[in-house]
C-alpha cells in the first residue's frame, strides 16, 4: 500500500525532544513530509498524551513509538521504516527489511537507542542536520517563500 491509502496513516511519531539525534531525525522527517502523512508528539511537552494504554512513560523513552490512525502501535525500527516510506525515502531503509540485515537492525536498534545521548554533536549534523537543511531548501520557492511545517 501507499501511504496515501495505508490505513496506518497519518503516523503520530513519539519522539525524545531532549535528544539531539532524536530531534534531528525528527526535523528531517517533518521537513521532508510533504504530503502530510507524518504527525509529530514531543514526549517532554506539558500537553503531552502517548498512545492510548499501551506505552507507559519509560517505554516512549527507551524505544521509539509510533500510533497509525487506525490504532497500531509501532515500536522500534518499524516506526522508521513507515516513516521514512510517507516522505518517499523508503530506499533509506529497504535494508531493514532483508532477511538478514532486518533481524540486525532490529537488535542493534535498543542498544542505539539506549546510547542515544552519547553520540556526539559532529557526528549528528552530518547524519541529519544537513539533510534536513537540503529538505528546507527543497521547499523554498525562489521567491524565499517556504512551505515548512
């Protein structure tokens, strides 16, 4: 299915603010999402509500969550995979699906996850900010107008 008539679509990402790698993903994604499959839940805003009954506080902050709308809850890697598929990026993540490298992913992810907070600044930006940079620039028309969520 495409994410236009995917059932699990629009995702609401639940995302660790106060992790930089995390936010830039995250800003990269939102960037990228022109045709607005992708909603976006800081888990440290005072407003902040998860997915219904089915993730408490420290699962949000030890994994990355998703909830599709009609109610899936995706954990892990899969929130990757569905995510980087609504902005057309899919290719980012087919590995993740192979036989191999999938299972891989998916274990090495936690350990990632768990780490997050360690990995440097320098080693960030060229991951995501800079993509996320091109992604603005891609949404600018040549009048400077910009069309960023």
């Amino acid at each position: 299915m495409t994410p236009t008539t995917d059932p699990l679509y629009p995702l609401i990402l639940y995302y660790d603010s106060r992790c930089p790698l995390c936010t830039a993903e995250m800003q990269n994604l939102m960037r990228r999402d022109r045709a607005g499959q992708l909603r976006f839940a800081d888990i440290w805003a005072p407003d902040f509500a998860g997915p219904p009954g089915s993730a408490t506080f420290d699962d949000l902050l030890a994994l990355i969550h998703a909830r599709g709308a009609n109610g899936q809850v995706l954990r892990g890697v899969e929130v990757f995979r569905r995510a980087y598929e609504a902005v057309g990026l899919g290719w980012v993540t087919a590995f993740t699906r192979w036989p191999v490298l999938g299972p891989l992913a998916d274990r090495a992810y936690p350990v990632l996850a768990r780490n997050r907070y360690r990995l440097p600044r320098w080693l960030i930006a060229p991951l995501f900010e800079r993509a996320s940079q091109r992604a603005a620039r891609q949404r600018c028309d040549a009048n400077g107008g910009c069309d960023l969520p």
